[in-house]
C-alpha cells in the first residue's frame, strides 16, 4: 500500500501543475472570449462573428496599453488613477498589494528582489532563515522604518503564499549564490526541492 501511494503521490505531483496551469490559461481565454467577444456581438451581427475575435481583441487590448503607456502623459493619467486608487480604504490595500505583484512578475522590480540571503533571526548563531532582500534604502519612508544600519527583508513561508518582512541589522544576514527562482522553490517546499530536476 506504501508503493502503491507513492506511485499516485508521485503522478499527482507530475499532473497537478500541468493541470493548474492548463486549467488558468483556458479560464483567461473562456473570459476574455465571453467578455470582449459579447462587445463585439454587439457591433457586429453573428454571422459576421469569428470565433477567437474576444482573444484577439483582448491580446490587442494589453499590447496597445503597453504602447500607451510608454508616453508622458498616458503614464502620468495611470498614475494619477493609481494614487486615486491608493486612497481608497481596502482598495488600496488589494489594488497595491496586486499592483507590486504585477510588476514584480513582469520585471519591474525584479532589480530590488534578487538577492538571497539567509537570515540569523536569533542571537543562535546555529539558527538561519531563508530570504529576500526587498529594500535597503529607507530614505522616503516614515520616520523609524529601517535605518542606515538596516535592511528588509522578505521571509517566504512554507507550503503557501505568505510571507512575512524583517527589519534586521545587516550583521545579522549573509548571501547565498543560488538564483531567486530556486531559492523561492526552496522556500515554498520547505527544502525539498531546489531545481525542478529536484522534484519527486
């Protein structure tokens, strides 16, 4: 029975992400066929309607933003719709929150998360965590955040998304030469996996 719920443990683990992932990528394009495809319908009459016109049209949609986005002024009409949004109570907090998502996985602020480094929370010399440093300069920000001798850094949990920010002294951390991506793969499987080669 132990072989026996290995072998399915193992099959899941080789399943599951392909099946999330199939499974998110179908969504997005049923939405944005079903959303900007029902527009469409509207202009149009179905018979002159092509199916994947929505995807299309939703995929013309973010690369002309994009493009909009790369002028003065079209940046500064964002911005200012953000610092709206930035003063909403509970908007702020999940339009923020998704908005440093966003622009860390599209390479926007990959720059200030990309060192690791393990972290000695402890007086235990013996005792380290992993991490990630998020910010050492702390000009800008309120008074007694940080410090000229501190540093921030993000401590991933374990087995979910979460995590949570240290403000310690730079004596207390060290680099590690590992890649973001196979540190965070660390971090998430509580050590038992660092390369994809790694995993089951």
């Amino acid at each position: 029975m132990r072989k026996i719920g290995k072998v399915f443990l193992t099959g899941l683990a080789t399943l599951l992400p392909a099946v999330v992932t199939l499974w998110l990528a179908i969504w997005l394009v049923v939405s944005a066929e079903s959303g900007l495809g029902s527009l469409v319908r509207l202009v149009l009459p179905d018979e002159y309607y092509i199916p994947g016109t929505g995807v299309v049209l939703a995929v013309g949609l973010v690369f002309g933003v994009g493009l909009l986005t790369q002028t003065a002024p079209i940046r500064r009409l964002f911005g200012l719709g953000g610092a709206i949004m930035d003063r909403i109570p509970l908007v702020k907090t999940v339009y923020g929150a998704f908005r440093d998502l966003v622009q860390f996985i599209t390479g926007d602020k990959k720059d200030r998360f990309n060192k690791v480094v393990m972290v000695r929370p402890t007086k235990d010399p013996e005792v380290e965590l992993l991490g990630f440093v998020t910010r050492e300069d702390f000009s800008g920000l309120p008074e007694g955040i940080g410090g000229e001798d501190r540093i921030a850094v993000y401590m991933p949990m374990s087995y979910q998304v979460g995590g949570y920010t240290l403000f310690i002294p730079r004596d207390r951390i060290r680099a590690v030469d590992i890649s973001m991506e196979d540190a965070m793969r660390m971090a998430l499987t509580a050590g038992m996996s660092v390369k994809r080669d790694d995993i089951g």
